[in-house]
RNA sequence: CGGGGAGUGGCGCAGCCUGGUAGCGCAUCUGUUUUGGGAACAGAGGGUCGCAGGUUCGAAUCCUGUCUCCCCGACCA
C-alpha cells in the first residue's frame, strides 16, 4: 500500500479523552475512532491488527478441532426466557424492540442461542462430542466503559461452546482450549498465565482466565517467576488427541503459583520468597465448564447408545479478540509508539523513501515495493513527499516490525538502511540482502 | 449507580467571573527556500461557541432545562 494513497490520520497530539497507554497509541496511529462511549470505528490500518489477530485465534480454534460458525448480533428474547436469564442478566443487556413489539436484545453472549441450534442438529450420542465457535460482535453495556478498546461497550469476541457426553468428556474439551489458548497468545507474542477463577456449578478447577503480562495492566497479579521466561507456541506443542498425555500437561501448567488480586493465596505466598513476582495484567480470554445449566434448562438431549436420553455437559471459551488489540499494545510499546510483535503488525516493513523529488531515490523504492509485492511481503510504502524526520515519526508511531529505509546517503554507496522497530538496530545492505531478509 | 469534571474550526486550549459581534498553538491549503529524526518564512481557508428555551438593545459569557463525553469508585461471562 502506498501511503500517499492510504487513510491513515496519524497524529502528534493525543486527543485530550484518552487515558492509558494503548488507547492514547490507538488513537495516534490511526487505527479506531471512538463513535460512542465505548464504542468504536476500527480505520484501515486497526481492521488489519484485528484481522491478524482473528486469524491466529481461528487458526488455533481449528487446531483444537472447534468448528467455526457465525450466529447473528440479534437474538429474540424468547430464547433467554428459557434460560430463565432475559430476567436474570440485568441492564447491562441491551434490550431492543422491533415494529411489531417484539423483544430483541444485542448478544452479550450465545449460550442460549447455540444451545438452541445444537439441540436442533444433534440428536444421537454419535453427534458428539463437538465443539462450535464463531467470533462476532458482542454488545454488554458496561456502566463505565474505559481504556479504549480494552473495555468497551461493543467488542469483538471468540467464543467457542463445547458438547459432551459427560464430565470426563467435557474436561477433555475444557483441555484442549485450555491448551489452544496458551498457544493463541504465544503466538502474538504475548505471555499469558492462566489462573484459577471462580469456578461453575460443578466445583472443581475447571474456570481459568488467561492474564497477561502489562506494565499498566488494568488488575494487579501474583505468579510463580518460573512464568516470567518467554514461551512460544513450540513450546505448547501437546499432541491433544493423547488424553492422558493432555490432562498432564494442563496439570504442569496449572501447579505453579498464579492469582489474581481477588485470589490470592497468602500462606502459599510466604514460602515462595523470591519466586514470587507481581505485575499488572489484563485479562484476554476466560475458559469454563458449567455442565448441565444450559443443556438442562433448555431440553438438549441426545440418545445414548443404550436409548437413554443423555443431556449433555457444556462448556464455553471466550477471548477478547478486539481487547487483544489493546493489550498487545500495553505490552509492546516504547516512547516512539507501538512495537507490533510481527504476527499481528498490520505491515511486516514500513518502506520510506526519504526524497520524493530525487528521482535515484523514487526509482530504487518504487523498484523495492514492486519486489516485496511480488515475493508476497505485506509492506506500507510512505512515498508522500514529507520530510524525512515526519516518516521516521509516524512509521515509529505505527510500530512496523521492519523499516526499509531508501536514501540519497545510502544510495550513494549501493545500500539501503535496514531497522528493526523492537531494538531500533540499523543495518546497511544492499537492496538485494534487504529483499532476502524480508521475504 | 454514587462522586467529580468537560463540551468553543480536524486536534489541544484561551476567552466566561466583570455580556458588546470569537482568539492562540498544532494540523490543512498556496507560494518560496529547504530536506537523514515531526522544517522556516509569507499568505489563505475553516467555527450557527453541544442542543433548546429564557433574561437583555445585545449572550460563547447570565438563568433554566436537556444531551453527550471523560475521570474516581461500585460493577464487569
């Protein structure tokens, strides 16, 4: 994309409403607008940071073997009185009328209504297990809505449901997400820890919300320092259709000391002594199994291979795509703006021809985009006619991983100038090792 | 929902107390000189002062109502 052709109203000036870190960074990077309280237009260059995000949650939903589905923001009233929760869930639902008079309301959440689509589709033990997932906009209305994306009144969130037949099965689920979702923010570059949250009706642990790491984090969390080392999704690589190998595995990642505020452990704390570190942390994704509440409630039930009529156990798994987009940022950032870890930048390289009226220089950029268009890599060409000091600005605000940097200095001795946004390294080569590296 | 604050060109703000026909910085546009870390100079465009009533010869300014947004707290699968 060529920047002189692109929507992108990068700022100088944080707009006077913005508070933390990544909202301010939002805003000065061009990627939402806030509409509303809590609600917010996402610009071409945010839809893309949303889009990478979507697309490794989508990935490692498949992974763990949820089938996606999309289901409608809209959802009848009806449906929520079975669950007995149109009553039950308070104002922070968005309740609607049609023109007939009709009850409406803007999903929180879809609980009921896959409840009500699976009971419709399955009706043998042979239908199970199964997990469906979609990722959709959400509506809650928040009383105060803050920290930008972070907490908004409208968000787009993942949220996967899982059918057993029984509690072992549905542990086996609650497993697999639970693993999916440590790779998913492994992948984003992200260290997120799981803790134990309040637990469902059945008891047990099966609840974990998965918090990561941010300096300016919204909640304060104690963990087990062991979690400060950088993961990778490598490092998650558990064969899920092994069950006993899978249940060991979730054991190890959940012995070591990890809580929230609300959930802290103080005799455990005391014998940790230096092991135990403190940190902000904002939550991105919350798991839990919750049994029979809904499949009960609203009468889903398969035949057994017996002709039992079973009624299955559920579990459901969300995470916060959209607020993702702003946690990353709390966790990435510097002085200069956003350090996007390079699966979810919106560009790999930022290509910025330092002279627009240098024609050596117009022809050696426009030659380099036309070759990392060809080899497929995505690249933002700032080919406005600005001073120099202005592109270094605004690509350092908009945090691509990579800047390709096309000079009349550099040209001169045959290189280009190659820097690395994290570090801030700079390298001199020649067009053709540049190309070599990005591709 | 309790408490506090703010609405004035795109953004950040001043003016309001003490009514007199709207101003500053940044951004934008034009021109010239510039050009490796947000250039300088000169000129230009852009605002029914959130909205609705009221008081007054006259309202951004005073009064009443209302809407919106932000901050602290409570709440937050």
């Amino acid at each position: 994309m060529r920047l002189s052709r692109y929507f992108l109203p990068v700022t100088k000036e944080t707009p006077a409403d913005a508070e933390v870190i990544s909202h301010k960074l939002m805003l000065r990077a061009g990627l939402v607008r806030q509409t509303a309280s809590g609600i917010y237009a996402w610009l071409p260059l945010g839809l893309r940071v949303l889009k990478k995000i979507e697309q490794i949650v989508r990935e490692e939903q498949d992974r763990a073997g949820a089938i996606e589905m999309l289901m409608p923001t809209l959802q009848s009233a009806d449906l929520w009185r079975e669950s007995g929760r149109y009553d039950a869930y308070g104002p922070e639902m968005l309740r609607i009328e049609d023109r007939q008079g009709r009850d409406l309301l803007y999903g929180p959440t879809n609980e009921e209504m896959i409840t009500s689509i699976f009971k419709d589709g399955a009706k043998s033990y042979r239908d199970l297990p199964r997990m469906l997932y979609h990722i959709q906009w959400k509506f809650r209305d928040e009383t105060r809505p803050r920290f930008g994306v972070m907490r908004g009144r409208e968000f787009l969130m993942k949220d996967a449901y899982s059918f057993d037949l029984d509690e072992v099965g549905g542990r086996i689920s609650y497993n697999k997400q639970f693993v999916a979702y440590l790779r998913t923010f492994a992948r984003m570059g992200l260290r997120a820890i799981p803790m134990q949250a309040d637990t469902g009706p059945i008891g047990g642990d099966l609840s974990h919300e998965f918090i990561i790491l941010a300096p300016s984090g919204e909640s304060e969390v104690f963990f087990h320092k062991s979690w400060e080392e950088a993961r990778s999704a490598e490092d998650y690589d558990v064969d899920i259709e092994d069950t006993d190998g899978l249940q060991a595995f979730v054991d190890s990642m959940t012995t070591e000391y990890a809580a929230t505020d609300e959930k802290r452990d103080e005799a455990r704390e005391v014998g940790m002594g230096d092991d135990l570190l403190k940190s902000r942390g904002v939550e991105v994704g919350h798991i839990f199994f919750f049994g029979d509440k809904y499949s009960k409630a609203m009468g889903l039930k398969v035949s057994g291979n017996d002709g039992s009529m079973i009624t299955p156990v559920m579990g459901s798994y969300g995470v916060g795509v959209s607020r993702l987009a702003g946690a990353i940022i709390e966790a990435s950032h510097d002085d200069d703006g956003i350090v996007w870890p390079e699966a979810v930048a919106p560009y790999k390289v930022g290509l910025i021809n330092m002279r627009a009226d240098d024609e050596a220089c117009v022809t050696a950029a426009d030659d380099l985009y036309a070759k990392l268009q060809a080899a497929g890599v995505e690249v933002l060409y700032d080919d406005r006619d600005e001073r120099g000091g202005a592109k270094f600005a605004t690509m350092d605000v908009i945090g691509l991983p990579w800047q390709l940097i096309v000079g009349p200095r550099g040209l001169k001795n045959g290189v280009v100038e190659l820097k690395r946004r994290s570090t801030g390294e700079r390298d001199e080569v020649s067009a053709e090792v540049a190309l070599e590296k990005l591709a």
